[in-house]
C-alpha cells in the first residue's frame, strides 16, 4: 500500500516500479488491505516486506491478492547460543 502511495502521491519510484490501473487513487489502495487480507502472502514474506526492500510479484483478483518475493537481500540474524 505505502508503494503505491509512493509512486502516485509522492513520486517516489523504484526502477521496477510500474504505473497501474488499480491503485492509483487512496480508495483504491484502503481496499487493498482487505484484499490482502484475503489474499496470501507468507508469514516470512511479511516480515521480508516490512523489514527490507524486495522484489514483489503481485497477482491481484477481483477478491484477493497474492504476493510472491522474486529478489531480497533479507537475512535473519542467526540465534544466539550462549550458554
């Protein structure tokens, strides 16, 4: 959603970022929540989205959308084991 507003309100693109015939106004991209909602998208995939700031695949439905991460260089940090 903040992508979006970031590309049609702010004018803030990144060099993959492509106009759609979706999201373009702010109502558009409220619904977008639900959709998501209703949609999947993987537990690790949402942190990866929140924390870094990967390549997406976004089907969008008429009743939901499925995000899919093509490209990140997220990593979790490993556990520590200190005994």
């Amino acid at each position: 959603r903040q992508d979006r507003a970031n590309f049609y309100v702010y004018n803030k693109e990144d060099r993959e970022d492509e106009a759609d015939c979706l999201f373009s106004t702010k109502e558009a991209r409220a619904k977008m929540q639900k959709s998501l909602t209703s949609g999947s998208i993987p537990q690790y995939a949402k942190k990866i989205v929140v924390d870094d700031n990967p390549l997406l695949y976004v089907d969008v439905y008429h009743d939901h959308i499925d995000v899919k991460i093509l490209e990140s260089n997220y990593y979790e940090p490993a556990k520590s084991t200190i005994r």
